[in-house]
C-alpha cells in the first residue's frame, strides 16, 4: 500500500527536521486547500480562511466550511463537517502557535465541532 507524502517548501523545514508552518496546506476531497492564519487579501469570509489551490475563485471560511466564489462573494457549497474536522485537527497539529490558537481559541465559533 503506497502513502503520499508532503514535502514542504525547503524554507519551512528547520535544521531538527520539524517543520513551521506560517501557512498550512491539507489535502482533502474538496480540493487543497491552503489555510492562512492572516494573508494580504482582505479577511473575508473570515480571520481564519482558506484559499482552493485547484481553483483559486474558492475561497473557505474555517469556522464554517462555507466555500465562496472570491471574485463575487456568492456561496457556493459547504465542506462535510468531517472533512473540516480533519482540516481542524491538522491545523491544531501546527507547529505555529498562532495557527494552534486559533484552533483553540472560543471553539463555539467552529460550527462543525458542534452536536
């Protein structure tokens, strides 16, 4: 049985092999999907998004999982909530603190971590 890996950029990888992430890629059955704790773009849909790299117009709200064409603001669908459950607890595996944070922060704000 055959198993991907990730290689991350070089400049992500620290000398003890670990790797700090200021931006986190995860592959899921939406596409992949690189979260940004903070980016240059504007903060909607939220302060904690990610953009579609198959399909730069999507753009995720990850508290949601609400998926939006970024160039029109419409809805477009909503990723399964296992799908952001996994996308959530890959990201609080982050070696960034800050990514981490956000994860643990007020989780009422993540609806699919409810019920």
């Amino acid at each position: 049985m055959a198993q991907d890996v990730y290689i991350p950029e070089e400049v992500a990888i620290q000398e003890d092999g670990t790797v700090l992430y200021t931006e986190r890629t995860s592959h899921t059955a939406g596409g992949h999907w690189r979260v940004h704790k903070s980016d240059a773009d504007d903060v909607w849909p939220s302060d904690f998004h990610a953009h579609n790299l198959e399909d730069p117009r999507e753009k995720m709200d990850m508290y949601t999982g609400d998926v939006y064409n970024s160039t029109t603001k419409k809805y477009l669908f909503t990723l399964k909530a296992k799908t952001m459950r996994y996308i959530y607890a890959d990201m609080k595996a982050s070696k960034d603190a800050e990514i981490r944070n956000k994860c643990n922060g007020d989780n009422e704000k993540f609806s699919y971590l409810k019920g």
